[in-house]
C-alpha cells in the first residue's frame, strides 16, 4: 500500500450467541437469542441460524418470537463475554500496540508497523483469524484498507468468517457503487432524507458540493463529503477514555407502584455498586435513565464537586426519582456515573457503557 497506513478491523461473528453455542452444544446449529423473551425485553444479539428468519440484535424478544417460533432465547452473561474478549485482545496485542477496541467483539488494528514485520496486512489478518479461531473456538470476519471506515466497510463483505480488502486504487470505484444506507454515519432518518433528494448510492452523493452537504447536514456535511471519497483521517486510538459505568434492568412487567420501583431501583443500584468496586471507578455524576411502556426514553442527572459514596448515589437516586412524578408505568431502569475519576490508559471496554444484567 505505499505510503498508506494498514488498517485491520477485526469483528468477531455473532459473538454473544456464538459464545453461548460454544459454551452448551445443545444450541448448535439452532436459532439462539441473547437477551430478551417472548415477552419482554431486546433481542441483545442472534445467531446466524435466528437472523435466517429476520432477529436482529435490538429487535423487541416479541418481535423475534413471532418472526422465528422455535428461536431459542438464553439470559446474556457478561462475564463470560468479557472473559472470551480479552483472551482476543491478547491475540491482538502479539501483533501490535496500536488496538482500539470498539466494543467487546470488535477492535481496528494498525498493522502498518507491526511486532512481526510482515508488510502483507491480508496474511496478517488471516493469522489472528486463525489464532482466534485456534484459542476461543470463535469465528472472526475481518477487513482490510488505508483507513478505519474503509477497514470497517470491507468487513461486512464477507462476513461469516471471511476477510476482504479494498486498496486505495479501488476505493472510490467500490464507494460509489455502495447503497447510502451502508456508509458509516448514516443513519435509517439520514438515509431517508438522502434518498428523497435522489441519494441512494455513493455515485449520487458524490455529485454534491460541500457546501451544499454542510448546508443540508451541518457538520456531518463535511464527514459525507469526504467518506465518499475514502478520506478518513482518524488514526487507531489505542488509548480510549471511559466515559461512564451503569446498569440498568428490563422489568417482566411495568412498574407504577412506589414500592415496587424503588425494589427495582435497589437491584440494579447493588450491581452498579459491584462493577464500581470491581473496577475501582467513582464518578461525579449520578444519572437515572427511565424508559416507558411507550418507549420513550427520559434520563435525570445530579452532579457533585466531589466523588459521592454509596448511600449518597442511593439517595441521589431516590431523590431523581421524586424529581418529577412518573405518569407512565416503567419497563426499564438504569443507574450510571459519570465524570469517573479514571484517565485514559485505565479504559475498560470503549462505547458499551449501559449493560443489562440478569437478577
């Protein structure tokens, strides 16, 4: 690649679900749901048996019943996610120090100088594929190019458990020919609003100015204008900042009573309060998130000049609770700090920071 930076992206296959088929051979080669009944709660990740019949991850466990009868659904363990995760980062940090983890189940690498020499990014892809596959028993995809989101596109080409390339002489032939939708940044309501101006593939958004894109889209404008051209600047970060830890609980059923939202709240305070003593984090800011029978999500925060113990997060809790009488019944709660008190060399696990648990 020249002078081109090599970036790999590396994305375990249906990671929480595949775990859960190594982990009991029963679910083998079965449609499997992470998270979520036929009931209640969100599907938090499916096998690729479950997506056959349409489950996808964030998909309501009632939706995903009625698409898939027999889907099987498991409780998510996180321990045991993490622990998978980090025998990968491992495998990661043979290769080079330049790992930005995105989530527990996907992380770019900059190979460019790596602890091997090799210059080939493609044979070194396959290598930590094969090592991951050798120590986990896990399938991973990945993809191959000069940038991040290039890294990222290439991916999803041969996803289960292939690898692809694009070169920087081909990136722009392969951009425009990509569906709106696909790119990173654009979202189902962008993705909407670009195709009624005629936008459907690269090719179309390519033929607009940017002033036109900055105008339309304020400040993503610049970010479209430059993705369709394959200019991604943004260099591997291996150093990422946690920006907050929480819990949070999806009920069986909607909560209205007093007493029974305040006994929910104690569940999910008490694991929060274990992964704050796990990972020796505190934090200035306490927030609630509420989300509705409707959906609607609301959160209320309190912020502190000093780290709040325990009983004073409790009662920040309760207190952002009275705050404002809740007029709908609640099907989900969650409690987080923010303002940690961590720099980032002691980031833990990049953007997943609201983690339902399992009573």
């Amino acid at each position: 690649m020249g002078s081109f930076r090599k970036i790999i992206h590396v994305d375990m296959d249906a990671f929480f679900a595949s775990v859960e088929q190594l982990d009991n051979p029963d679910l083998r080669g079965k449609p499997v749901a992470v998270g979520g009944n036929e009931v209640r709660g969100v599907v938090a990740a499916a096998s690729y048996e479950a997506r056959e019949y349409g489950v996808r991850s964030a998909m309501s466990g009632k939706m995903a019943a009625l698409k898939c009868p027999h889907l099987i659904f498991v409780k998510p363990r996180f321990e045991r996610y993490k622990e998978v995760s980090n025998q990968i980062r491992e495998i990661f940090f043979e290769y080079t120090d330049l790992v930005e983890p995105l989530s527990l189940d996907e992380a770019f690498l900059d190979v460019t100088e790596n602890k091997f020499g090799n210059p080939s990014a493609s044979l070194l892809a396959q290598e930590i594929r094969d090592k991951i596959k050798a120590t986990t028993g896990l399938n991973a995809s990945a993809g191959i190019s000069y940038n991040k989101f290039l890294a990222k596109t290439a991916s999803d080409i041969n996803k289960p458990n292939g690898q692809a390339v694009i070169l920087p002489k081909e990136a722009e032939a392969f951009l425009e020919k990509m569906p709106i939708e696909k790119f990173f940044g654009i979202g189902a309501v962008t993705a909407e609003k670009m195709k009624k101006l005629g936008i459907h593939q690269g090719k179309d958004l390519k033929e607009y100015s940017l002033q036109f894109l900055t105008k339309r889209f304020g400040k993503s404008g610049l970010h479209f204008f430059n993705i369709v051209r394959g200019i991604h600047n943004s260099e591997v970060q291996p150093h990422r900042e946690r920006k907050s830890l929480s819990a949070e609980s999806t009920f069986e059923n909607d909560l209205l009573n007093q007493d029974e939202l305040v006994s929910a709240l104690k569940k999910i305070f008490q694991e929060l309060v274990r992964r704050m003593e796990r990972t020796k984090i505190q934090g200035r800011t306490v927030t609630l998130k509420i989300k509705y029978k409707d959906f609607s999500l609301q959160t209320r925060s309190k912020s502190f000049e000093q780290f709040p113990n325990q009983d004073k997060i409790w009662e920040t809790v309760i207190e952002l609770l009275n705050q404002t009488p809740l007029t709908m019944a609640v099907r989900l709660f969650g409690i987080g700090v923010s303002n940690l008190n961590i720099l980032e060399d002691r980031a833990l696990y990049g953007k997943q920071l609201w983690l339902d648990f399992e009573e």
